[in-house]
C-alpha cells in the first residue's frame, strides 16, 4: 500500500492507440476531459498497444517510462484513457505509486463536479457506487477478518470488504428508489406538456458543442454556459414562442464518444426528454475539424437510448470561428433519406448560425417554425353543443379571438398554428374544423 496524494490535480496522461499514428482528437479530447475535472498536466505519453497487458495495460517498458516521467514531473495522479479492469487499475497503483485513474473514473469525477439538481446528484453517486463496486478489492487487501477473537474486539464474522460491499449495496438500493419517485414526477411533467399540446423539441449534440448557450439565445433563459466539456447536466425546459406557434424546449446533458455505461444508464431519465421529444435540434461545432465523427458518435448515442430514428434537424453552431461564414439554410438533399444519412452533408436539413453572436437565430426559428407545421389558419366557426370539450381546447390554445353563444352552439373567431389545426380536426373526426384547413389538408381527413 501506499499514501495517496490528497490533492491528485498534477496529472500525468497516459494515451493507448494501437498502432500507427495517435489519434489527435481524441488526444486532445482527452487533454480537455482533464483540465475539466481540474488538473494541470504535467506531460502527456502515447503508449501502442497491439496487445494489452492483463495486469498493467501497458508493457513494461512503457511502466518504466510512465514512472520516470511522473517522477520527473513530479505528477501525483495518472489519468489512461482507456477503460482498465479493477486488477490493472490496482497494479498500476502499486507499480506507480500514484493514485490511477480510467477514462471511466475520469468523466464519473466531472459529473459529480457539475450535477446540481437533487437529480443530477442522485444519478452520478448510482453510477459512481456502480463503478466503485468492482473496484472495492483495492483498498482493503491487507485485511482479513473483521476484528479478532479478544474480548469486545469479535465482529460479525466477515471481512471489512464484505461489509463495505454489502453497505454499498443497500445505499445503491436507496438511490434507485429515490430516482424512481423523481422519474415519477419527471413523467407526469412530461404528460402535462403533452397534454397542452405544444411540440417538444431537445437539443443533443456532442459536449461543448453550444447547446446551453442556444438554449439561452432562444429562451432568455439562464442555464449554465461555459467552454468546458460537461457544462450541463441537469435537463432545463422552457417554452419558446415561434412564427405561428410555440413549442417545448429541452436542452439535455452533451454527449461524448465511449460514454461510460455506468453513466448511460443511470441518466436514462433524463434522457428521456431527448426520447420523448417530436424533433431533436442536433447541435454541432462548425469549426470542429472532428465535426463529421462528432456527429457520428452523437447519433450511436441516441440509437443506444432509443431516440435514434427521432427526425433530427442538424445546426451548426460557432460560425464566428469560420472566416467568411453567414447563416444560412439548407434543405435535405434529394434523393436521400434522412434515416439512413451517414454524412451531414446529405439527407438532413441544416441551418448555419452561431449562438454567441445571435447570428442566424431568426433563420433557425423559421426552420423550425416550418419544419413543425406552424402555418397558420384563421376563421369563424360555429361550434355545436356537444363540442364542449374542442371548444375548452381551442381557449387553451389561446386561439379564439371572440365568441358568441348561438342558441345551439357558439360563434368562434379562432387564429390557431395549422398543425394545431390538423391535430384537433383528427380528434373530432374533421368537423367541424375542417373547414378552416387547406383543400389538401382536408382531404387527408376524409
């Protein structure tokens, strides 16, 4: 055993690649994941790997190397970004005398930084609890039984590793039961929304991508925005109000490649606003020379937790950082089918702004109001008795501009968003709303 460093910020990257070049983004990912859990880096090396070691991960050439740069350095905490087993985890510590840490145990660190909802910090420790089981080995190998056989020293008869996972298990239990009562709520919010009737749109894309500072622009809300990988955690819903509609906006916790499991799974609920939603608005960095596999890695995301066949409308953000670039936006190339679209220059629809500097805003605002139907229709209505309910759901909508009741009935002026429109004339079987609807639309009715 040895002391650990307790401030563990002076680290040292160790970066596997198997074989030829290194992989510079994920280099540099890698490098930005570190200063965003706070350590300064005291020098990074590449180790090839053809085949990894079953104890250390790296061979012992390279073990050398690692430890005669962190003396060097004088680096008191080791960051690999690769996962590591909990027995090459252990010897690399004993080897190095250095608190180790994975990519896994790395990412788990700044999401503990940066939840901030009861939430947010109910998911990291389940996912950080889960992790820590495997890992628990470590600290007490040099314990047998619990306590001796003297008076007043005799334990419950099992190891302090025993007690410890068991311990572990029950607070594991605690916190699924009190994330069950939070996604109780969480979903009958979500009901309630669905219920007013209003889209529901999510931003995704990648970490550091801009999706806060968007959700910001959009909503004048006041969400957490910072250049740093993981700014935002917790999931944040407003209403934005559109040309000829309003709709629900969800900004969502960014994504990155190899996302641990352990962290997959427990943010499923709130990455269910993502799931749920009717139109996800994939944000990517314009000037991110990684753009094409960033948006990639994003999509096998969204397929592991279900939201990968959602339509998607693709915004890359940041143009201010690309000499000569305006706004603008392009329609789906034809031919292609926005599904099967490897490529995002092909088969999705795309708008060009950048969030920071308000560029392009109104564009995207009039993507999405056209994307989502939000034309309008306006007319008068008589409404029978018996339409009750259609009438309390058009003043929900705030679409009667006056009314007057009638002997059998009422007289309504309505101005309503046409997806709106078509959306009530489907549930009460076209009439008496039909009648507002362009020919087109009507027919789709009969």
């Amino acid at each position: 055993m040895f002391e650990r460093s307790r401030k563990g910020e002076h680290a040292l990257l160790i970066q596997p690649h198997a074989g030829g070049r290194p992989d510079d983004g994920l280099t540099e990912e890698f490098s930005d994941l570190a200063r965003s859990a706070g350590a300064s880096i005291a020098a990074l090396l590449t180790a090839r790997i053809d085949r990894p070691n079953p104890s250390t991960l790296i061979g012992s050439g390279k073990l050398e190397e690692v430890k005669a740069a962190a003396d060097a350095t004088g680096a008191d905490l080791v960051l690999v970004n690769f996962p590591l087993s909990p027995g090459q985890e252990r010897n690399l510590e004993k080897f190095l005398q250095r608190r180790v840490l994975d990519r896994t145990g790395l990412i788990l660190d700044i999401f503990a930084q940066r939840a901030r909802s009861h939430e947010g910090k109910l998911q990291v420790e389940l996912a950080q609890l889960r992790h820590m089981a495997t890992r628990l080995v470590r600290g007490w190998t040099h314990l047998e039984r619990q306590r001796g056989g003297s008076i007043g020293l005799r334990g419950p008869g099992e190891t302090q590793l025993e007690t410890d996972r068991r311990l572990l298990q029950k607070r594991v239990e605690q916190l699924q039961k009190r994330l069950e009562k939070v996604e109780v709520q969480r979903t009958q919010m979500r009901r309630a929304r669905v219920r007013s009737e209003l889209p529901r749109v999510a931003l995704v894309g990648y970490t550091n991508a801009g999706k806060s500072t968007l959700f910001n622009v959009l909503t004048g809300a006041e969400a957490y925005a910072a250049d740093q990988l993981f700014a935002t955690l917790d999931p944040t819903v407003r209403r934005i109000d559109l040309p000829g509609g309003a709709v629900v906006l969800a900004d969502t916790v960014g994504f990155v490649r190899d996302l641990p499991h352990e962290l997959v799974a427990a943010f499923r609920s709130t990455l269910s606003e993502a799931r749920e939603a009717d139109l996800l608005l994939h944000v990517i960095d314009a000037a991110d020379p990684h753009r094409e596999e960033r948006i990639a890695q994003v999509d096998e995301v969204l397929q592991e937790i279900g939201a990968g066949d959602l339509p998607q409308m693709l915004v890359f953000n940041k143009i201010d950082r690309i000499e000569g670039a305006a706004p603008r936006h392009d329609q789906p190339d034809p031919g292609v089918d926005e599904g099967e679209a490897p490529s995002a220059g092909m088969g999705r629809e795309r708008v060009w702004i950048s969030a920071r500097d308000g560029q392009g805003i109104d564009l995207l605002k009039g993507a999405l109001a056209q994307r989502l139907g939000f034309q309008r229709v306006r007319g008068e209505l008589h409404l029978p008795a018996n339409s009750a309910r259609l009438r309390a759901r058009l003043h929900a909508l705030g679409a009667v501009l006056a009314e007057d009741f009638e002997e059998h009935g009422w007289r309504v002026t309505v101005d309503l968003a046409l997806a709106d429109a078509q959306r009530l004339a489907s549930q009460a079987g076209g009439h008496p709303l039909e009648a507002l609807l362009p020919k087109v639309e009507r027919e789709e009715w009969q």
